[in-house]
C-alpha cells in the first residue's frame, strides 16, 4: 500500500506522499510540545513511507502558546503556523485551517491531546483501503460522566432531526481525502457545520471506536455559550424538522384553546348564575402561549442567524501571521 502511494520524481526517487495534520489551539502552551513530540514519534515508528506537515491555527492564545509554536517552527519546518488576529470560534478557525492543507489528506484533531495522535495509522489503513473519510467515535471518556451524556444525547436529537444520518459521538476527529476537503472548499461555507457536511456529501466512510482520554493539562476554552453554537449550528444547517415541529405545535395549541373556549363557553351557557371562570385559567393559558411562541421565535431567529452569516460571505478567519507556509 506504501509502494503504491509513493509518487515517482524527476530524478527516478520515489516521494513520499504527504499527509496534512490540522489542529487548532487556544491556550494549550502546556500540550503543544508534548503534541509535536507524539505527531513526530508515531510517523517515525509506524508510517515510515509518509511525509507530513503539521499545521497549527491559533486563535489569539492570551498565554505562551504562540512562542511555544514558533520555538517548535524555527526547529523543525515541518511545522507551519497560523496565528488569527483574534479568536475567530473553533468551526471557522479549523475550517480555514483545513483548507490550507496541501497533503492528499487531512488529520485534523484537537490539541488538548483528548484526540490521541497515535490513531493516526488506523486511519491512513482505512484510507489505504479506499475511505475517503475516516471518523474516531467515543464509545466511553475520562471526562465527567454527566458532560458525555449530555454530549452523547445531543447527538442523538441531531441524528433524529437530521435529514442525513449523522455519525453519533463523532467530533470531527479523523481523516478526510483530498477529494473531500475539495467538495467542501467548492461548497464555500463561511461557517459549516463540518461532522454534518462530511454525512451530507455522502463518501463512503470508515469509524473507529475510542476511549477519549481526560485533558492532562490545562482547562477547556469550551463555554455554555461556545456548546450551543455549535449545538444549534448542527441543527439549523442539516433539519427543517423544528420548524415544522414549531407550525405543528401552533396548530396543536389553536386546536386546543379553541376547544377549552368551547367547553368553557357551553357550561357557562348551562350554569351561567353559578359558575365563575376566575384569574387563574387566564392567567396560566396566557404564560403558556406565551412561552410557546417565545420558544418558537427564538428556534426561527436561529434559522435567521443562519441565513445572515450565509449572506455576509466574511472570510472564516483574518490572520495575523503564519509561519513555514511556502
């Protein structure tokens, strides 16, 4: 498989084929060497007739990260640097990243080392085999229990509201061929939803089962704030499900309240001197529409939003430096 990927010179030598591993980092100073040495050492023992390059995308770390990645550049060209002018989010800066890639394919994983870097040769077997995608899936993790539930049941939901199966427990670690970073560079999204478009662009693709392993060092850059972006990203870029939900849910409501006025119309007729509605049926039906339709609003604006970052076409990110690039 080696031979038959290696590319044949001018000079009759043969060219080892180049492999390209993304990885974004904001704040990781402290996981940065250690992930530079496990890249390197997993190349050296088990794919011996692969080059790669290995591309870092900061996101205008506040701690030493940077100076950490220009020490490991200087040493070693292999190592090639993008430095955002501020934190652009992890889907646009590691979308830009990507494509940037020149290997004919991309490794892309986190640099918090949760994604072990020495899965780098399964992956390449499977692409060795013919997938042009490659996904790692948790099936269990180190992190808290409660975090991977709630992670483990969003994904669900997606998968049950999306209109393409969507890999559950996949988060975008793995490999994709040349091919599949070309279809997603054509598709020109600013803002993908990159686990949903692999699904969507329908490439045959191999999972591999993994134990993510707790961050050793440092905390994650991840807010509540972060999480539902991307949460809702996944569902407004892959479902209509919700909005038909929310119209269905209208009707449901109008359905019932003009039943409720009915009921209460007719024993009032019956019992009109001793029967009194009172405050409290309107009082708690006012707070449930109410409810409903503030639910329903904000579920459309994130549709909108959607559509907003569409039409504004700004590039995924605005660098500020990059180093080792040709």
């Amino acid at each position: 498989n080696l031979e038959s990927k290696a590319k044949s010179g001018h000079s009759g030598k043969l060219q080892m084929t180049l492999l390209s591993i993304v990885t974004g980092c904001y704040n990781e100073e402290g996981n940065l060497l250690e992930l530079y040495e496990r890249v390197c050492r997993t190349f050296a023992d088990h794919l011996p007739g692969y080059a790669f390059e290995l591309i870092f995308i900061d996101n205008a770390s506040t701690d030493k990260s940077v100076e950490v990645l220009k020490s490991l550049g200087r040493k070693d060209t292999r190592v090639k640097i993008i430095v955002n002018n501020r934190n652009f989010g992890v889907i646009r800066s590691g979308y830009h990243a990507m494509l940037q890639a020149k290997g004919e394919a991309v490794v892309a994983f986190a640099s918090d080392l949760q994604d072990p870097p020495e899965m780098i040769p399964q992956f390449v077997k499977k692409w060795e085999e013919g997938f042009k995608v490659v996904l790692a899936q948790k099936t269990n993790t180190e992190e808290s229990p409660l975090f991977f539930l709630i992670r483990k049941t969003y994904y669900s939901l997606v998968n049950r509201l999306s209109d393409v199966a969507l890999v559950e427990n996949a988060t975008g670690f793995g490999l994709y061929d040349r091919r599949v970073i070309e279809d997603i560079r054509n598709i020109n999204d600013p803002y993908p939803y990159i686990r949903g478009l692999l699904c969507d662009l329908g490439y045959e693709r191999a999972i591999i089962p993994f134990i993510q392993p707790a961050r050793k060092r440092g905390i994650t850059s991840n807010n509540f704030y972060s999480l539902w972006d991307v949460a809702m990203l996944g569902i407004t870029n892959h479902s209509k499900v919700p909005l038909r939900l929310a119209t269905f849910a209208g009707l449901g409501v109008a359905a019932f309240s003009f039943l409720v006025a009915l009921t209460y119309l007719i024993y009032k007729l019956l019992y009109w001197n001793s029967f009194e509605v009172g405050q409290a049926p309107l009082v708690i039906g006012m707070f449930f529409i109410g409810a409903v339709q503030l639910v329903f609003v904000g579920l459309l604006g994130e549709y909108i939003g959607s559509i907003h970052t569409q039409i504004l076409r700004r590039p995924p990110v605005i660098e500020k430096e990059r180093i080792n690039f040709d």
